[in-house]
C-alpha cells in the first residue's frame, strides 16, 4: 500500500480546512490583541510612560504572535493553491496594504525609543496606531467580500480573471465586517491590558474594552441579520465528488438562497455564533468585575467564535465567484493533491506541537504585569 492512501482524500481535504480554520484563529487570537493595543495605544496612553506601559506588554511577544499569520499563508499556498493564486492576486492592492501597515509595527516597535524627543515617539506611536487599525479592517472587508462573492472566473486552463477592484472591494456590507473585526480587535486589546498592564493604562484599557465588547455584539448581530437578508448563499445543483479532482470548473454552482440555511441542515454548527455571542458577553461582564482571566478567555473565546461562524456558515464554500458561479472555490475542488496534502500533514504533526510548545514557554517566562515603575527602570532603547 501506498502510505499516502492510509487516508483517503476527502479525509484530508477536510482535516486541512479545519487545520487552516486553527491557523486563522490562533492568529487573530494573539496577534488581534497586539492589533488591538496598537489601536488602542493614543487612548490609554496620556503620557510616553504610559505608552510604554503598554507597548512593553506586547513587545515581547508579537513578533512570535506574527508567525501564525505566515503559518496561514504558507497552508493557503500548499494545501489550497487555487484559493491561494485567486485571492492574493485579486485582492492584491488589499494584501499591499495589509503588508504594509504591518511593516510598520517592527519598525515603530524598534526606533520609538531610540531618541528621546516626544515629536518623535509620537510619529512612530502613530505608526503603531496605523499598524493596528487598518490590518483587522482589511481583514473584515476580505470576509465581507468572501462572503458576498469575488468578480473572478476561471478560463479552461484554470487562469483566474479578476474583474474588480480595490475599492469595489469597500461596499458597505464589507466595511460593516471590517468595523466589526476592528471592534473585535479592540475588545481583545483592552482585555490584554487589563490582563498584563497595570495603573491608569490598565483602566483607561478596560473601559474602552467594555464599550468595544458591547460593539462586537451588537454588530455581530447585525453581520447577521444582513447575512440572512440581503446576502444570497451558494450551493451545489450537482452531486459533488468529494474525492475527485482539484477542478471547480468540474461542478455546477447555484446562487440563491440563503447561506443560513446551513443552519437547518447542521444545527449543530449553532455553537459557532453562540460562542462569539457569549465570548463578547463574558468579556464585557469580565471587564467590569476586574476579573482578568475571565475576561482574556471569553474574549479569545469570541474571537474564535466569529471566525468559526463565517468558516462552518459557508462549507464547504471557501470563494465563491459572482461572475460565474461554476467557478467557485470549494474544499472538494481546490486542494492539493492527495500526495502532498498527507505529506504537509505528517510534518505538520511533527512541528506545529512545537511551536505550541515554545510559544507557551515564551507566554510562562514573560509572564507578570506591567507597571510605570519597572519601564521607567527599563533602558530607554528597548521600546
């Protein structure tokens, strides 16, 4: 026997969309509380010690938070290279974005404290700000846009066209996702620094938090209501190989309906919104008792919740196409071969527990609060 064939193809079509579902939340869930103290930082920081307090809680850990983002490009790149040649070319002005208000945190991170001149600390805290605010905003509108459908179609040899644009990309259904992922990002912010900061930073943190929470639910909701209104779903006219192969122009896709209507034919899939409900809740309630790890978990708990909500909605649905439906990418007809899929898997198996694992060595040395007294202790040349 072939040792690939001990797992059958759909198998692990499936193993890695939950894999790249895991990828996608771990992401959000560390480094969406680094984006949200970037957001947060002109706020709750009145003074350069302030700021200080709260760069230093993330200083340490969010370049190791970034690498789950280049983990999540890496499995769209070798396990879904049709989702991976589609949207990173049609959303590439997006991606440019993106990339580069990201760029900007490592280099605000190391030169704000080289100079002692308030003009500029305050340019690169700005930078910090940018570099935190327009990441999840872009990222929401991309969920925005994947939920609605991308103007792509695929040519008989599978060559993506792309007939839209970068701000075709900002109708207000996907500013709507955006706002709610940057509220999202705030609630996590304001719960790290209620979680590791200390003094004024800490409660100017927490009270943002609450109101960003109350926000998350409130448009969430609302993400919701639009989704079952005004938003029509995609689904399959034709029985679907689920083992067969890698060509969505094999299949015949509808649109119409409601993407809700997954809820009828999997209810149990009715966690996933619950979750991001509940986590949004447990944060807020989290956030007004003081209690900080009440408050970090629900709040990661949302986080996951949301991201899971769009993932377990849309299955097997990953882009669908508004030009020519048949062309819409799906987990049975946009994967690797079944080769490389079982391939990736084993060394996943081997090396994704180990950066779990010195992740949360990291997470247990770095541990501990964050106070004006121990920065201003700090030499002036780390942030």
């Amino acid at each position: 026997m072939i040792l690939h064939e001990l797992m059958d193809y759909e198998t692990l079509r499936v193993i890695w969309w939950v894999l790249l579902g895991v990828l996608l939340i771990a992401f959000a869930a560390t480094d969406g509380f680094d984006m949200g103290v970037g957001t947060l930082l002109p706020f709750v920081g009145k003074t350069d010690l302030e700021r200080r307090v709260a760069i230093n809680t993330v200083g340490p850990v969010w370049e190791g938070n970034q690498v789950w983002f280049i983990l999540g490009g890496g499995a769209i790149f070798a396990a879904f290279p049709t989702l991976y040649a589609v949207s990173f070319s049609g959303f590439y002005l997006a991606m440019f974005v993106v990339l580069a208000s990201l760029i900007l945190r490592p280099v605000a991170f190391k030169y704000r404290s080289k100079r002692d001149d308030p003009k500029w600390r305050n340019r690169w805290d700005w930078a910090l700000f940018v570099g935190g605010t327009v990441p999840p905003v872009i990222f929401g509108v991309a969920i925005g846009n994947t939920i609605q459908g991308a103007p792509f179609r695929l040519n008989d040899d599978l060559l993506s066209i792309y007939e839209g644009s970068f701000f075709a990309l900002l109708d207000p259904i996907s500013l709507l996702f955006g706002l709610t992922a940057l509220a999202m990002t705030v609630m996590h912010g304001g719960a790290w620094l209620g979680l590791k900061a200390d003094g004024p930073v800490a409660e100017r943190g927490r009270a943002i938090g609450e109101k960003a929470a109350l926000a998350v639910i409130a448009l969430f909701a609302l993400n919701g209501l639009i989704l079952a209104t005004l938003v029509p779903g995609y689904q399959f006219v034709n029985p679907v190989d689920t083992a067969g192969p890698s060509n969505p122009l094999f299949n015949e896709v509808a649109r119409g309906g409601s993407w809700l209507s997954a809820y009828a034919e999997r209810p149990w899939i009715v966690f996933a919104p619950i979750m991001g409900f509940a986590g949004a809740a447990g944060a807020w309630l989290g956030l007004r008792a003081r209690n900080e790890g009440l408050t970090f978990l629900s709040s990661s708990a949302s986080v996951a919740g949301m991201i899971l909500t769009v993932g377990l909605t849309m299955f097997p649905f990953i882009l669908p196409s508004t030009l020519d439906p048949n062309s819409s990418l799906t987990v049975w007809d946009s994967t690797s071969s079944h080769k490389t899929l079982f391939i990736m898997l084993f060394a996943t198996a081997i090396f994704l527990p180990l950066i779990l694992l010195y992740t949360a060595w990291v997470y247990k040395v770095l541990w501990g609060k964050v106070d004006e007294d121990s920065v201003a202790a700090s030499s002036d040349t780390v942030y």
